[in-house]
C-alpha cells in the first residue's frame, strides 16, 4: 500500500464490528476550527457494542486499554488526554 495523502484521509469515517462485540471507529477530516490547530479533527473509538464494566467504560469504551496507554477520554469530545 503506497503512502496515503491528505485528500485519501479528509474525510475518512468508517466502523468495523468484530465478532467478539469489539468495535473500531474512525474519522478523520480538514478543518480550520480554532480547536483544531493542526488543521485536523479526528477520533478513534476502540470499545464494545454494549458496556461490560469494570473491562468497559459505561459508553462501551475499552477500559484496558485506557489504563495501558495510561489516557482518559473525554465525554465532551472524545480527545485523549494524559491521566494525572
């Protein structure tokens, strides 16, 4: 697969549902919002089609994954942010 340039990724929003109920979503588009200095919005979800705590958040997202990365959602936009 050759490199993808900004106009393959503008735009991008797709969803891929696993069997085991995981599910990946991803969007990515240009903007020229004052919040998105990089000129950039995107979003990755990588959760569960129905919240299992304590291994999901209660929006289904994958808690494990969290605490590995050590990062923390959001609930207002979904940006990763750094745990204290």
């Amino acid at each position: 697969m050759g490199s993808l340039t900004d106009d393959d990724l503008d735009g991008v929003r797709e969803a891929q549902k696993y069997p085991d109920g995981t599910v990946v979503r991803v969007f990515c588009m240009r903007t020229d919002g004052e919040a998105y200095p990089s000129g950039w919005a995107y979003n990755l979800h990588y959760g569960a089609t129905e919240p299992d705590p304590p291994r999901t958040l209660d929006d289904g997202t994958i808690r494990r994954y969290l605490e590995n990365r050590r990062f923390s959602t959001t609930r207002r936009n979904g940006d990763a942010v750094p745990r204290r």
